[in-house]
C-alpha cells in the first residue's frame, strides 16, 4: 500500500497473460515503467498527481525475494517455492 496526501494506492501481482487492471495515472505509470501483470486499486483522493505519487511510493516499499528470504532466514529457494 503506497501513500501520498489522502491517496491510498493497493497494488498486487497478477497471473501471466492479466496485463495492467489499473486506472488512470497508476496504468501510465505501470505501462512506463514495463509492468505487464498487475492489479491496483486508488482509494480516497483520486487527485492524479496524489495517485501517482502513492504509486510510486507502493513500488518503492516493494521488497525483493532476497531481503523477504533474509528477514526469514531462509533460502531464495523456499520463498519462491523451487
């Protein structure tokens, strides 16, 4: 969940062939950076400079599989399910 002023951004991964199910700023902003598979939903402020900056913000807060499988202490491995 990305935040900015009174905008809530929620963004989730979506199954390979879904595309981007978001509207608006959050679809440019997904097709700009290359994300092909997302679901994103804009609560509160629909202001577009507001819901951009939670997009941003949301992606920013993202973790990877590496710092997810550190925190656990476990393998990359396990966390992905190989």
């Amino acid at each position: 969940i990305g935040r900015h002023g009174a905008a809530k951004v929620l963004i989730q991964p979506a199954s390979d062939g879904t595309g981007i199910i978001a509207g608006g700023p959050m679809r440019a902003v997904f097709e700009v950076m290359g994300v092909q598979n997302v679901l994103a939903k804009c609560f509160g402020s629909t202001n577009p400079y507001n819901v951009v900056r939670a997009t941003l913000n949301a992606l920013s807060a993202m973790n990877t599989p590496a710092e997810v499988a550190a925190k656990r202490g476990k393998s990359v491995a396990e966390i992905m399910g190989q």
